[in-house]
C-alpha cells in the first residue's frame, strides 16, 4: 500500500493545477482494478464529505467494493445513468453510523458530471455509506431530476481526480443480469492521503 500511494504522487502533485482546488482533500481507493482517487468537497457539502471521510479513517471500506453497474445504453429505467457503486462489507444498507441528512444539489451547486462522487440513498436523509462514481453526465440525478420519483436528487460531495478511466472498466465488467457486478471489484484498502478540514471535527 505504500508503495502505491508513492507511485502516485506525481500524479496528485498535477491534480490540483487542474481542478484549482487545495489538493489536500483527496481519497485513494485501492481497488483490485487500480487505483482511484477522489477530491472531497468539503466547503460545498461538509456534511457528506465528512461522513465519507468517517468511514475511510475507520477502515469501513476495506473489503467491501463495487458491486453494481448500471449502463444508460441497457437501462430499462426512463431515466438511464452511468454509474457504479460501492458499499462496505456489511454491504449497501450500513447501519453502523446513522443516516445524514440530504445535501440537495440545488443548495450546493455540485452536478453529477462525468466523476461526480455521490451518496446512495432510498428516501430522503437516508444514506449512509454506500456511493457511487457517475462515469457519464447524468443530471437526472440532480435535484429536480426523474432518475429518483421523490425528485430531490441525490448528493454530489466530490469528484474523481485520477482513475476515471479504472471506474469506466469496472463499469463494463460482467454482471448477473440485474446489474450486479460478478463478481464485485474489491476495495482493498480506502486511504485519507492528507487529514480533513476542521470542519470534520478532526
């Protein structure tokens, strides 16, 4: 694992150049497909972000993985998405932590863009730990998008800085049918490259 992370510090050290955003905000997620790494928007939606990050400083996600695709081109929902998601080993109904409350994309402005980061939920306030890359724009996941009936969208709380091209090939892996991954990508290790803000209560 250290090795990994050294190997790809060059290409953090590029990344904030191109997002013009504090590089100190970043995840790496060691998957058995390669590595990604995520830049957490912590001033536009703390709440989200820093829940994220309480799962990654407590190693929640070791051993869980990705374990759903979902590809516009065969999605039979009238509101097709391209995405994969994740889950910790308990698996995408966590209840370890409490749910957070909704960070509406109409109240922070972030979109789901091709390498938004963003929580799955069922209704409202719901999510927890489970989280999905957006490999494709895809607004009908926003706030006042069709992809969920109660139309309050879903929450954007970062974005892929380096491996958007690894989450774009676990999204064509095999599936059963029903849009699950067989097998899942494992995630073997979710690692903070830097320490959170303060506003994390770090």
């Amino acid at each position: 694992m250290r090795s990994l992370i050294l190997g790809l510090a060059a290409a953090i050290a590029f990344a904030p150049a191109a997002r013009g955003q504090d590089p100190g905000h970043d995840v790496l997620l060691d998957t058995e497909a390669g590595a990604i790494i995520l830049d957490l928007d912590y001033g536009r939606a703390p709440v989200t972000a820093c829940n994220f990050v309480r799962y990654v400083q407590q190693g929640d996600y070791a051993q869980g993985g990705f374990f759903r695709t979902v590809v516009a081109a065969t999605n039979a929902n009238p509101n097709p998405i391209d995405v994969i998601q994740a889950a910790t080993p308990r698996g995408s109904d966590d209840a370890l932590r409490p749910p957070i409350p909704l960070e509406r994309t109409s109240v922070t402005g972030l979109r789901h863009v091709a390498g938004a980061v963003s929580m799955a939920r069922d209704g409202p306030d719901t999510a927890t730990s489970s989280f999905f890359i957006v490999t494709q724009d895809a607004p009908s996941l926003d706030f006042g998008g069709g992809r969920n009936p109660d139309g309050q969208g879903f929450a954007v709380f970062g974005h892929v800085v380096v491996g958007l091209d690894v989450a774009r090939a676990i999204q064509m892996r095999p599936t059963d049918g029903q849009e699950q991954l067989t097998p899942p990508v494992l995630i073997s290790a979710a690692v903070m490259l830097t320490p959170p803000p303060a506003v994390c209560g770090a």
